[in-house]
C-alpha cells in the first residue's frame, strides 16, 4: 500500500479535503492517507490541491484530476 501525505496548509486552501474524504471512504486498501504540517511548497500551496506519494509530488487543477493522478501513481504495472 502506498502513502499519500497531505500538506495540512494546502488542505486549507483548496479541494484536497475531497481528495482526502474520498481516499479515506472508498479506497482504503489502495492507499493510505497521511496529514503533515507542511512541505515548503508555499506559491503552489496556495493554488492547486497536491500529495506527495514517496518522493514524487503529484498536483492537479481540481480534487477529480489529483485522485486519477493519484491512482495513476499507485497502481502496479501490468
């Protein structure tokens, strides 16, 4: 299972909360959701929701963009 962290500022300012609901209600096997303070990402915080899974950030322009990308990150390879 792989971890996705959540900048709490960013979950502030944007949808990443939806992210983040969705995550935690229906795909709780796939990945688990982590919440930390911040990441030093202050001009992009501000405007888009984003994760870090490892050590790969991961944004989007909106809550359905970040969990396809999200998804992407996290499936195996076939």
């Amino acid at each position: 299972m792989r971890v996705a962290k959540f900048c709490e500022r960013n979950i502030q300012v944007t949808d990443a909360d939806k992210v983040i609901d969705l995550l935690r209600l229906h795909y709780q096997t796939d990945v688990d959701v982590c919440i930390v303070d911040c990441f030093s990402r202050c001009l992009e915080c501000r405007v888009r929701p984003f994760c870090r899974i490892q050590l790969t950030t991961i944004e989007a322009d909106d809550a359905g963009n970040l969990i396809n990308k999200i998804f992407q990150a996290v499936k195996p390879v076939q």
